[in-house]
C-alpha cells in the first residue's frame, strides 16, 4: 500500500495535467476497492458527481464512519494537517471565479482544527467566525504540481507576492488559489455530499473527474509551498486517471 500511495503522489500531476483524459462513453460513478485505505472514514468505496439545471452535487461513499476521523491539534498553523474528500475535475478553474486554466480544479471538503480559513461562515454556530476549522466545510482548489512538495506531488497553488490575479468573491485572503463559498457538506453515516449551485450546471455534464481522500499538510515556515498534498489515503480510480464523467 505504501508503494501504491508513492505511486499516486508521483504520477498525479502527469496524469491530472493531462490535455486529454480517455474515459468509457458509459463511465459515470467510479467504483472504488474496498479496503485498501488504512482508516475506514476515508476508504473510498464510490465517488459520483451529478449534475441537474442548477446544481452540482458531489457524493463519496466510503467504508464506515465518514467524517469522524480529523487531525490532531499541534497549537500553531505552521505544520498542521488537514484530512480531506477531495473530487479532482477537469472544470476549468474560470468557471468558479479564478483566472482561465490556472490547474487542476476541485472540490474539496476538509477539517483542521489549528485554523480557521471561512472567515465568512460560523459552522459551528457560537458567534465566533475565526474557530472552526475542525467542523468539514467546503472549499474550490486549484492544485499544480510542486517537487518542493515531494517529488511529483501536489500542492494547493500559491499566489505569488505583488501579483493580483482574479478571484472568487468569497476567496479567504489566504496566498493561495482557494475558495471558501460556505456550501454546508453532509456527512451521515458512510456518505459525504455536498451541493454546489451553478447557473447551468448541466453544461458540463461529460467532464471527468475523480474521488480522492488525502491529507495535506501547511508548510513549517508558513511560506511558498503553502499547503502541500503529503498523503494520499485512497483513490477511487486506484490511478487518478479521472474516469469518472459527470452525469
């Protein structure tokens, strides 16, 4: 299993950066092998993306126990980790408020209970909008490949200083190509769903994707690469060939 995660980690950006991703005309939900995740909260057994006029809704099942397992507090943001459901796409990162083709887009639904970065939205519901960060909410991320990371691997991708690309309105202020739009995930029993508008979401019916569950990790020196994909719990696909198509 081990050499399977480095495989993952060292092919993802070969594999997701990939002008064109070839996919069974049928495939839709992507079926995933039982057992070969570690934790069963993020042993992925199917992951689906469906798409009706004004919603895409992103679903993954897993094997027992969705969202109960989240980090251990280390006290400072500076090395702390993040668990993650993540749904890798080929949306281009335009269509949710980023500059054209900036990497790979996702949807990601995350815990990390040393900060907090929704500073819009109270999950927890206590008045408090800078504490919540172990409650799973909903992030858009654009990941690129990244050595500093580890070789092959992935990172959230940095906004270099003095540049000012565009960003989603709802975009946290953190130096990263990352959204926090408040979509409320549901977590219950096996299943992780989270429902995202669109204009017309049926447009991008046909568009691949993937089901990964991961965790990342903030860099010790809280600079470039700041947010790092260090392990790959599961994939759905096994390869990160993204055969699923949105439906």
């Amino acid at each position: 299993m081990r050499v399977l995660k480095q495989n993952i980690l060292n092919v993802s950006a070969a594999l997701l950066l990939s002008a064109a991703i070839i996919t069974p005309a049928n495939a839709h939900e992507i079926k995933a092998e039982k057992g070969n995740a570690k934790m069963a909260a993020f042993d992925i057994v199917h992951a689906n993306v469906e798409a009706s006029d004004n919603w895409l809704t992103f679903k993954m099942k897993v094997s027992k126990k969705a969202g109960k397992t989240v980090p251990t507090p280390t006290g400072k943001l500076e090395g702390s980790d993040v668990f993650s459901y993540v749904w890798p796409t080929k949306i281009d990162s335009s269509v949710v408020g980023f500059e054209k083709e900036q990497g790979i887009l996702a949807m990601a639904i995350t815990s990390h209970p040393d900060f907090d970065d929704t500073p819009l939205f109270d999950e927890n519901g206590d008045g408090n909008l800078g504490n919540d960060g172990t409650v799973w909410h909903s992030h858009w991320v654009v990941l690129v490949p990244d050595d500093a990371c580890g070789k092959g691997a992935l990172k959230v991708k940095d906004i270099p200083a003095g540049s000012n690309p565009k960003l989603p309105i709802t975009w946290p202020g953190l130096p990263i190509l990352i959204d926090s739009p408040g979509y409320s995930p549901v977590i219950s029993k096996n299943d992780v769903m989270v429902r995202v508008p669109f204009r017309n979401a049926t447009s991008l019916k046909g568009v691949a994707f993937d089901g990964v569950t991961s965790g990342l990790r903030v860099n010790e020196s809280a600079h470039a690469p700041l947010l790092c994909i260090v392990d790959v719990f599961d994939v759905a696909s096994g390869d990160l060939s993204l055969p699923g198509k949105i439906k």
